[in-house]
C-alpha cells in the first residue's frame, strides 16, 4: 500500500507542475535590417561669370579699370590693362571738372574699346598718359564733352590716337599721336584747338571731318601714308606754323574735288611743306 501512495504522488506532481508552468515565451523576430540610402550632397551652385566689368568708381590711386564718377583728382598708380572691358577708364558726365595724371604709365588694349573715354564729360584734363591698342587711345564723344584739355600724352599702335566725335571746343596740345591709322580725328567737332602735337606715322597725320572753326597749329606731321593733314567738309579753320613734311601720299590733303575748303579755310601762315602734293592754297616755306 505504502508503494502504491508513493507512486500516487509522484503523478500528481508531474501533472500540476506541467498545469502551473507558464509556457515557453514566444521569441519576437527581429526584423531584417534595412540599408538607409547615403544622403544626398547638394550640389553647390555654379554661376555663369559675368562679362568683366571696369570697377563702378575710381579711387584717388588708380590700380584697376575703373569710371571716374565724381570730381577730383586721379592718377595711375601702375600700368593697366583693359583686356575684356569696352573701356579702361571712363570719366562721365559725374566726373567733370577732373584731373586724371597717369604719371607716365599706360594703358595697353586688345585692339577694341578706348583707353580713356570722356562721356559726355566736361572740364577735364587728361596728362600724361601713354595708350596702345586701342580703337581709340582717348575717345571724347558727345557735345556735351567740351572744354577738355588733353595734353602731354601718348598714343600710338591704335586706330584713332585721339578721337573727337560731336566734342567741342577743346585744348589737345602737346601729344604725340604716333603710328595710328588717324593720329588726332576730329568729326563733326567744332571749335576745337588742336597745337603743338606730333602726329607721325600714321595713316593720316590730323584729320578734320565735319569740323569748323578749329584752330590747328604747330603742329608737326611726318611721314604718314596718306597726309599730314587732312580736312574734308570743313571750314573756317586756321592753320599756321605747321610742319608737313615727307607724307607719302600728299603733305596735305585739304582741298579737293568739289571741295568748298578753299575759299573758307584761313592760312595763317608759316606753315612748312615738303614737296609732295602740297595743296596749292597753303602757302609753304
């Protein structure tokens, strides 16, 4: 009997102890790994770079192309180049009553644009200031460009040395306008005061087109192509003490067929001509 009991109990505990077990906790599948995409770099903005532009003022020293917008005084503080720009330095109508002094540096071009452009500047004077490769070493346009002196520069290797476009009434003394197609061009200026200037090697020396009533003396043109002064529909004009000497084509040009230049232009006198084409109404020695 006693075995029997043992054996009661032993099978009562094994049937509660499995009733009372909780069952085996479930296990809870990890989900797969996701790859997270790299972030994306934002591209970084590439701007198209804008033409190359003269800086919007000039400072007192000029280091750069600029635009002379106010009054003062200016000078070059080295040489410049203007590759790129339609001018190295502009003088506006802002800048008139100003002094630019290039202390003898120069601005070089590309063969396009001007090297020193008045628009539409009054009062100015440019000195001393050497220009190459240009289409116009110095360029006054516009009549309100008036009452400029130009003096004492250089301006050589351009296609005008110096330029007056409708601009009156100017000083342009003591240049050397060298190895241009025009050294000093004058169209459609009137009053103008063109002395003391060498204007050699070029195409023609001094030109005057459309322009009455200048005043062109002391001058020396010497072996330019064409002439050393040439004057096409223009009067009132006064030429005295010039020196044309070995232009190859004519000493100078100023009468012509059907020209009214004759009559209306004064020789003022001591002008020197060489014996080329001498037009016959000057008078030279």
């Amino acid at each position: 009997m006693k075995g029997l009991f043992v054996a009661v109990m032993l099978a009562a505990i094994l049937v509660f102890g499995c009733i009372s077990q909780p069952p085996p906790a479930t296990p809870t599948p990890t989900p797969a790994a996701t790859n997270t995409p790299a972030a994306t770099a934002t591209p970084e903005w590439t701007q198209t770079p804008e033409p190359t532009a003269a800086a919007a003022g000039c400072p007192p020293v000029i280091t750069a192309c600029c635009n002379i917008t106010s009054p003062g005084e200016y000078t070059l503080g080295g040489n410049l180049s203007s590759e790129g720009l339609d001018a190295c330095v502009t003088i506006t109508s802002g800048g008139s009553g100003s002094v630019l002094d290039c202390d003898g540096h120069s601005m070089i071009g590309t063969d396009r644009g001007y090297g020193i452009f008045l628009d539409r500047a009054s009062r100015v004077t440019v000195r001393d200031c050497a220009l190459a490769r240009f289409e116009s070493g110095i360029y006054l346009y516009s009549p309100d460009s008036t009452a400029n002196n130009i003096t004492g520069n250089s301006a050589a290797r351009n296609y005008d040395g110096i330029k007056m476009q409708e601009s009156s009434y100017n000083s342009i003394t003591n240049n050397n306008a060298d190895a241009n197609i025009y050294g000093i061009f004058a169209s459609n200026s009137r009053g103008n005061a063109i002395i003391g200037n060498g204007a050699n090697s070029n195409g023609a020396g001094i030109y005057l087109d459309g322009s009455d009533n200048c005043t062109v003396a002391n001058n020396t043109a010497y072996a330019n192509r064409n002439a050393g002064i040439k004057l096409s529909s223009s009067q009132g004009n006064i030429f005295a003490n010039n020196s044309l000497v070995q232009n190859i084509f004519r000493d100078n040009f100023l009468c012509g067929s059907g020209s009214t230049e004759e009559g209306s232009n004064v020789d003022g006198g001591g002008n020197t001509c060489g014996e080329i084409g001498a037009c016959h109404w000057l008078t030279c020695h």
